[in-house]
C-alpha cells in the first residue's frame, strides 16, 4: 500500500480520473516525445463518454497543442479490458508514420497505470510502505499497543508525512474559502448556480443544531463547486468526492476549536481508510460507481470526526464502516457528463452521513457484526456487477437523455 501523498493530490478538478491524469499521461508521454510532427490521442470508455464535461479534451490538449498539432479521437463504445479509463497516446513524424504508441489507464484519484504497474510515479513514492493493508489488522494493532490510526501512519510515512499534510490542510481550507466567496453560474450547458454562499449566509438564521448541518452542507458545497469550476483542490480520495472531508474538518475546526495538528492527525486517520479501499478495491467512479467515490469520502469523513471527538479504534473503524455500507451501490451517473448533477448534491449530503455514523458509532462500543474490510470486499463485488450504464458513462441512471454537446 502506497503513501497517503498517492492518495491526497493536489491539483485542478473537475475529475481525477478525467482532467488530472489524462494531463499527466499527457506530459509524460511528451517528455518521451519532445518533437513530434503530430499527436494523436484516443479516450476509449467511459473517459470518452464522459470526458468533454470533465475537461479531458482541454487537459491533453493544454499540455501537447503548444509542442504540436493534436487531434483527439473519441471511442465511447470501446472498453480495453483493463479499466474503463482507458487513452492511448500516438507520436507521427512528418510523413504521417506512428513513431510511438502508448496505452495507459486513469484508474482512479489521479494514479495512471500501464495494465500491469503504476506509473509515473518516482522511485520512492512506487514503494509499498504498510506492511498491514486492511483495518481489521491495524484495528488489532492499535488496540494491542495502545496507539491511533494516525501513529501506524506516522511509523511507516517519511518523516515529513506531517508537513505534506499541513499542505493538504491548508488547500483544502482555502478551496471552502473561496467557495464561499465565489458566486455566479458553473460552467457548462446545464448553467447550475453556485448554492454554497447562499446556504452558508441562511444557514447563519437558524437556531443552533439547524445552524450545524447547514453550515456543513454550505462547506460542501463550497469545495465541490470550486472543482466542479476547475478550481484547485485536493483528492480526498477522487476529485468528484473532494467535498466531503474538507467540509467536516472545517465545521468541526470553526465549531470545536480543534487545534491544527489535531486536524491533521485526523487526516492521516482518514487518509488510511481511504488507502485500505484504494488498496484492496478501487475508488474510480469508472470501475465501481459512486460508492467508491462519495462513499469512501464519507467513510474517511467519519473517521476523522469520530477520531476528533475521541473515539476508539473500535468506534472509529465502526463509524467508516457506516459511512462507506450506507453507500453501497450507488450508481456514478453524472448529467452531462459534468461534475455537477448529483455530484455536487452528494458531497453534501455524505458530509452530513459522515457526522451521523461519527454519533452513531459514539453511543455504542464499537462492537459490530460486518467489519469494514468486509463492506471493502461487497463494495468492489458490487461495483463489478454494476452495469457499465451505472459507472460514469454519462448514459444510464440520472445521465439518460443528456448528452454534453
């Protein structure tokens, strides 16, 4: 299992899969071909499907156009066996002759892969560096040793693990910042209205516990329209769920006076169930829906608010296994193919889920029947069984009979 810096990237959205490692495979395939008469890149699946709404045209193009002319092929029909997020890069010389080929995969929160290997990674990030990859381990850890999930973090990052997540902290405060701030129509043919600024002013009229969940709602919906607007944020763990865990960090930072460094080490908490899914699952909206998207991001929510208010290991893997059950099936069926509709909704609404299995789980001992690494397993089983109509194709579900034109 990877470091969490693999998990939690800082970029531009609207969709780690679709804008942020396209551009990636993009820039690498053009540092292995500087002087290309003319590129040729093809989008297969659903990042075909689905790739005009999330920018993927303008990710590739921003980075190879300015070296040389580049046409882009689209092939929604075709699926490459590998993943549904498949691209494959061509170099042609002046006479029109292929000189180089690449076909690569944008298997979920921004991470490429080759069909065999991650890749463009650096040496060091490669590493597997948990020797432990499913909670119900770590959980046994922690309990036998007395320690968090965020020391197993600790003992096994480099030691500047905690600095980067300062990093991620800080970018994740400023995107609700500015989401606040910003107001006006996103960008797309659908015209929806940025909501975060209005929920968070009318969320200030109500009494006290309707002022709570409103203000959650309007810290969600900050993020999630500042990616949805190609604003930078930071994978917690995809680009379309990146509204989730910012949101309860916030709240509970404005609300409970929680200091920095407590926030961060619910970072790191967070950050390893998520790693656990990425590990042992997926979390591509491409290959098993939304559950692996909103719903790991409210797992990961839950932990961190249920780590905050000082749950136990026990309770804290209990309120993630909330988080992440309560989600199974759920289809990835954006409208137009925009990171908007549900997307933007469900950032909302999985943040107030996150904050409710957090109290759930706080009023038992943590004692349940189906761990989460179980809910991991049915989660991946579940998105595999999933129609493809279901998984970010853009044609089935909330998506039929809108096309992004």
């Amino acid at each position: 299992m990877k470091s969490l810096k693999e998990l939690y990237r800082i970029g531009n959205g609207p969709s780690s899969s679709h804008t942020m490692g396209p551009k990636k495979a993009a820039q690498l395939f053009l540092d292995k071909n500087p002087q290309p008469a003319k590129f040729v890149a093809t989008l297969y699946g659903s990042l075909a499907a689905t790739g005009k709404g999330h920018l993927t045209d303008k990710a590739i193009l921003d980075v190879l156009e300015p070296v040389a002319p580049t046409t882009i092929e689209w092939m929604p029909k075709t699926f490459l066996p590998f993943h549904p997020n498949a691209m494959k890069f061509d170099a042609l010389d002046a006479e029109g002759k292929n000189t180089d080929s690449w076909t690569v995969y944008s298997v979920g929160g921004g991470a490429l892969s080759d069909g065999k290997n991650i890749v463009g990674l650096s040496e060091s990030a490669q590493k597997d560096i948990y020797p432990m990859t499913n909670i119900t381990d770590i959980q046994e850890w922690c309990e036998a040793n007395g320690r968090s999930y965020w020391e197993y973090v600790r003992m096994h990052e480099d030691a500047d693990i905690l600095d980067y997540l300062s990093e991620v902290w800080k970018v994740m405060k400023s995107a609700v910042k500015r989401g606040l701030e910003n107001e006006g129509v996103l960008p797309g043919p659908l015209n929806l209205q940025r909501k975060a600024a209005s929920y968070f002013i009318k969320a200030k009229g109500y009494k006290a516990s309707l002022q709570s969940r409103g203000l959650v709602f309007a810290y969600a919906l900050a993020v999630s329209e500042e990616n949805a607007s190609g604003g930078e944020i930071v994978t917690a763990p995809t680009c379309g769920s990146c509204g989730v865990l910012p949101a309860i960090l916030y709240h509970l930072e404005e609300s409970r006076n929680f200091s920095e460094i407590r926030i961060i080490r619910a970072l790191a908490t967070a950050g390893l169930f998520g790693n656990v899914v990425k590990e042992n699952a997926s979390i591509s909206g491409a290959e098993v829906g939304c559950q692996g998207e909103v719903g790991v991001a409210c797992a990961m929510a839950a932990a961190a608010a249920s780590q905050l208010f000082g749950g136990s290991p026990a309770q804290i893997e209990y309120a993630a296994e909330m988080g992440l059950e309560h989600h199974l099936g759920m289809t990835c069926d954006p409208v137009c193919g925009l990171v908007q509709i549900p997307c933007i909704e469900r950032n909302a609404y999985a943040a107030a889920r996150a904050l409710d299995a957090n109290l759930y789980s706080s009023f038992t001992d943590g004692i349940h029947r189906v761990s989460f690494d179980r809910v991991v397993e049915v989660m991946e089983q579940t998105g595999h069984d999933l129609p493809s109509l279901y998984k970010e194709t853009g044609e089935g579900g909330l998506a039929k009979g809108h096309k992004f034109n």
